[in-house]
C-alpha cells in the first residue's frame, strides 16, 4: 500500500524567509526589558528597547542544570542575561 503526500512549496513572489531578520542599535533614550525564559531543554533572553529588538542569546542546559527546579532554572536565564553583552 502507497501513500502519496503533497507538499505545498511556496512561490518565488512568497515573502517567507525572504527578509533576514534586524537587530537594532540601542539608544540613550528609552527603556531596556528584557525577557527571558527556560525549559527542561535551554534557555533564552531577549534584549529590547521601544519595541525593537538589540540583541538576543540562548543556550543548552549544562548537565547539573537539568536537576534544578523550574525557579532556579528562571533565576539561571537571569544571571544568563545579566551577564549577556552588547
């Protein structure tokens, strides 16, 4: 017995994955936020100024970190993203 999948592919006028994504320069004026989060798999931080992204790091769970609870695992990302350079 055969199955025959379809796969849409998109057209070349498509806008997908057309555009790279932009990083934007920090400024004097204006509020930094950074948002972060963590999983049993990594964690991540974004760091953002009115709406734009500056910069953004992740990374895998060191082995001793896969252990940890999930409020340590958020004070981790934190530490990650204090520590995160410009």
């Amino acid at each position: 017995m055969s199955r025959t999948i379809a796969v849409r592919l998109p057209s070349k006028n498509s806008s997908i994955n057309s555009t790279a994504p932009v990083l934007s320069l920090p400024t004097e004026e204006g509020e930094f936020v950074i948002y972060s989060d963590a999983s049993r798999q990594g964690i991540g931080c974004v760091l953002m100024q009115e709406a734009k992204v500056i910069a953004y790091a992740s990374r895998q769970l060191k082995p001793y970190e896969k252990n940890y609870p999930t409020h340590d695992l958020e004070l981790v990302v934190v530490v990650f993203a204090l520590k995160f350079r410009v």
